[in-house]
C-alpha cells in the first residue's frame, strides 16, 4: 500500500495504468468498520483503491470540534492496508488550501434545512472539499455511507450539476450491536452518554414502524421519536425531521415516495446524527 502526501504523486499513481477502474473513499480518518465496509465495497468493483484521510478544516465552523476531532493515522493506515486499499493520500492542509485559495463550491437548496440549518457553513466545505478531491484522484467510483444522508443527497445534486465522469455509491449505515451508527465521534461519549445514545436509532426504527403501520401525519411520527429521545436524561435533541428523501423539505403528510426520517441529538458536547430511509 501507497501513501502519498502530495497531489502529484497521487495523479501519477492514478494515471500510470488508465485503463484501471478506481475506487475513491473520502474519509476524516479515525477509521471504523463503517468506512472499512466502504473500502470493501470499493475492493469488489474497482481494480485499485484509494482512500483519502484529511480532516477538512472548511466543513467545520467556529467553536467545532475540528482541533479535538479524534486522530490516529498509524492506525487507520493498518486499517486501511489489512482491508485491501492500494493508495493512501493523506495532504496536509497546504497541500488542498494553499496560500491564496479562494474558490468554494456551494450547493444552495437542499443545505438549507436539516444540518444546515444547524451548521450553516458546513456543506460549503463538504462541496469544497469533495470537488477537490473528485478532480485530484478522478474516481471510476466514489463510495460513500448513508449515516450522512444529507450529505449524500448534496453530493448526488454535486455530482449532477457538475458533470463529473464518476459513479456515486451510497452504502447502507454500519451499526453496533444496540443500533448505535458507527461514527469517528462515538469516542467522546462518556460511559453513561454511550449507554443512552442508542435510543437515536431506537427512535427512528419505532418512527418507521409507525409509518409502515399507516400513519399519515408526519407530526405523530416526530412527536413520538422526540418522545422516545427525551426519555433519555442526557439527551438534548437539536432535531426530529421526518422529510421527502429528494427536497428535504419536512413533510405534513407522508404520501408514497421516498422519506427520510433523520435526528441530531447531543449527548454531553457530542452532536450524532442518524437517519433511516424509507421507500413507500
């Protein structure tokens, strides 16, 4: 396995053979089997693999977590080499935003409600970094996880409005054993926050469950999620959204189509997100 700083040495090792298929997995680092499922995925359908570990100081606004956000590069390269990833790009800072950057991408509808409503200069610095990284590497496949599922939907809009010649893979959320999503910032819950942080995933099974049963009104489901959360004493929810899956705008009743049900809870400091898809 390859590890490369610079931009350069990556097209060279992308491009010394162009008749191989690549697939790409963007990550922050911190690995877990969550993203090490990416890499797999990207292993069956691709000819090499590259991931790339940058921890993207634009995603993160003032008073975020980006200077305690949790590193272990020597790990997450063992990680990487065991589940069969060819190329590593790891760039410092400089190396993406050198001096006198001045360019962002911006996605302008759908990073408006949701987690961009909470964090309302993130997106800028997902599309950003992602344009970034589509150009440098220049994927056959791009891989994804559906734990952030706005995200995904402003990288299919990216991926859509910009031509990009590469596939979008949307991959299903790895979870622990209780439902817990699998996240880097799992590792700042204390033993408590931990023990009560799975009622995310609890909330939103019994908001599908509901759904499924036949509930049209969309305020019952989130009265009931909301209720389930609170329940929980170290729980402090940001939102309860149950959406149309393609617009995101909140929906009073749910019809057939695509709905996402999704939360943002703080447990302590820590903000985890979750979501569950629905097809009716």
């Amino acid at each position: 396995m390859d590890v490369f700083n610079s931009i350069s040495e990556i097209r060279q090792s992308r491009w010394a053979d162009p008749t191989l298929s690549w697939g790409l997995v963007p990550t922050m680092g911190y690995l877990h089997q969550g993203h090490l499922s990416l890499v797999q995925k990207a292993r069956t359908e691709n000819d090499r693999v590259m991931a790339t570990i940058f921890v993207n100081p634009t995603q993160f606004a003032e008073g975020e977590d980006l200077s305690s956000y949790p590193r272990s590069l020597k790990r997450d390269l063992d990680l990487l080499k065991e589940a069969g990833c060819d190329v590593v790009f790891v760039p410092q800072d400089s190396e993406i935003y050198p001096d006198g950057f001045q360019t962002a991408v911006s996605v302008n509808v759908i990073t408006k409600q949701l987690e961009g409503a909470s964090r309302p200069t993130h997106f800028g610095g997902v599309a950003t970094v992602v344009t970034k990284l589509f150009n440098i590497a220049q994927p056959t496949n791009a891989y994804f996880g559906q734990k952030d599922a706005q995200q995904t939907i402003v990288l299919k809009q990216l991926v859509e409005d910009l031509n990009f010649n590469l596939n979008l893979v949307i991959c299903p959320t790895v979870r622990e054993a209780d439902g817990l999503a699998m996240s880097s910032r799992n590792a700042y819950l204390s033993k408590d926050e931990r023990n009560q942080a799975h009622v995310l995933f609890q909330a939103l099974t019994e908001g599908k469950n509901l759904i499924l049963k036949g509930e049209k009104n969309a305020a019952e489901v989130r009265h009931l999620m909301k209720k389930l959360i609170e329940q929980q004493p170290l729980a402090k929810i940001d939102y309860v959204s149950v959406a149309n899956g393609r617009s995101l705008e909140e929906l009073e009743t749910i019809e057939d189509g695509e709905v996402l049900l999704s939360t943002a809870v703080y447990f302590g400091n820590t903000r985890l997100i979750d979501n569950i898809p629905l097809s009716l």
